[in-house]
C-alpha cells in the first residue's frame, strides 16, 4: 500500500523511477567490476600451473574472489527486483518473467561460487594426502572447476 | 550464461516495446543478449569461444548503467502506455488492485 502511493506520483512525474534507474544504472556497472575482479583474483590463483599446491596458501584470496561473484549474486537478484515495479504497468508477465530470470541467473553464480570454495578443502587434502592418492584430489579439482574456466566461461 | 541471455531479451524486448531507453539501445541489447545466448548454448555443446560471445552484451551493460545514470527511464513512452492499458481492462484491473490492497 505505501509503496503503491510512493511509487504512483513517482511514475507519473517528468522523470518516472528516476531513482530506481540510477541504483540500476549503479548495478549494472558494479556488477561488471566486482564480476570481473572476482574473476580476475579467482584465475590468479586456479589458472596458474600446480595451483592445488598453492591454494592453502592463497585461501584468503580464493575465498575473497568467492565473495566478489557472491555480492554479483545480490546485485543480479536486485536488478529484477529493481525493475518489477518500472515493467509491471506495460507487461505483469514480463516483469515477472524478468524476475524470475533474474534470480535463476543469480543462483547459478552461487553454485559457482560455491564450486570456487570447495576448492579450498581440496586444496588442503592434496597436501596432506599420500603421493598415491593426489591424481585422484587433481582429477577431482579440475572436474569442479571445468565448467567454470577450461571450456566454459566466467558468470 | 544462458539465464543472463534470457533475462536480457526479456528486458530488451520491453526496451523496445515501451521505449523506456531510445529503441537503438534495446536493438542493441537484443542483438547482444541473443549473441550471448548462442554463444553459451554452443559452449554447453562443447564449442570453445573464450566468452567472445559476450562482448556485445557486455558493452551494451556498460553502455546502459552510464545511460540511466545520467538519463533515466525516457518519459515520451511511459504516459501513454499507461492509459492504453488500463483503458484496454477498465473493469478488470480496478477491483483486482482493490481487493488485493487490503
């Protein structure tokens, strides 16, 4: 009810949702940084050679590229929720369909997100395991990551 | 990638419909977010396209953050489209609003 009455007269003003389109026009281009630097910190420490070695190390930077893609993960909700209200008068359909679209979108990045912490785990029993088991903790690491970097792309 | 892809059409398509962005920028969106959405079925496939399939939707995000930052949602479109729909439902849509505002 109050949101009806506040939006209204912001619809019908000389600049309707002027508000909601910067936070989106904000979104956008954070989203593109914060994916990207994700992306950036993520394959600094999972593109270099022998990286299983070097994750225990480096898991405070793992897990800081995890919650970068993790906040896009928020922004790309927000967005659908953002523009419901702007697309709901011209189509109720598309402004769900957007929303909806939007939060499938944003749980896809969580699974990736998580993919990209499980490797720390991994990273910690590959130097803990035996010499005979470490083709197995390999195989098991780049399986999880495959669908991220190797042929597939970054969110 | 392939959700980014839809959820992108489906904006762009009502870009254009209701021009709340100049219909060059929804075009734009389309053509990008459809480039996008080949590219990830081709790479759920198996091709390798090193994300060059999403550039021209990249661009196009970068491109619309800065426009509604500094421009906003376009006026022109939104009074009439207005109208026109609950005019098209007058009897419908009143008591719905109504009754679901309680």
């Amino acid at each position: 009810m109050q949101n009806q009455s506040a939006t209204l007269p912001d619809r019908f003003s000389p600049k309707p949702f002027r508000t909601t389109a910067r936070i989106v026009g904000v979104l956008y281009l954070a989203g593109m940084v914060v994916g990207i630097g994700g992306n950036v910190l993520i394959q600094s420490i999972l593109g270099g050679p022998d990286h299983l070695s070097t994750i225990a190390a480096n898991s405070m930077l793992l897990a800081l590229g995890a919650v970068l893609w993790l906040s896009t993960v928020a922004g790309d909700a927000a967005h659908g929720i953002l523009m419901f209200p702007v697309l709901k008068p011209h189509s109720e359909r598309a402004a769900v369909g957007y929303l909806g679209a939007r939060i499938i979108d944003a749980t896809f990045i969580a699974v990736m997100a998580l993919l990209i912490l499980v490797q720390i785990p991994i990273g910690i029993e590959y130097l803990n395991a035996g010499s005979s088991d470490t083709s197995y903790i390999q195989a098991l690491s780049a399986v999880l990551t495959r669908q991220i970097f190797t042929p597939t792309s970054s969110p | 990638m392939i959700t980014v892809g839809v959820a992108g059409l489906i904006l762009c398509s009502m870009f254009y419909r209701t021009q709340l962005v100049p219909r060059l920028l929804a075009v734009w969106g389309l053509i990008g977010y459809a480039i996008l959405l080949l590219g990830s079925v081709l790479q759920v496939l198996g091709f390798n396209l090193n994300s060059i399939q999403a550039i021209p939707g990249g661009l196009w995000e970068l491109f619309i953050g800065v426009w509604l930052i500094a421009k906003g949602f376009s006026t022109s479109s939104q009074l009439p489209s207005e109208p026109t729909i609950s005019s098209t439902t007058p009897v419908v849509t009143p008591p719905l609003v109504g009754s679901a505002a309680p």
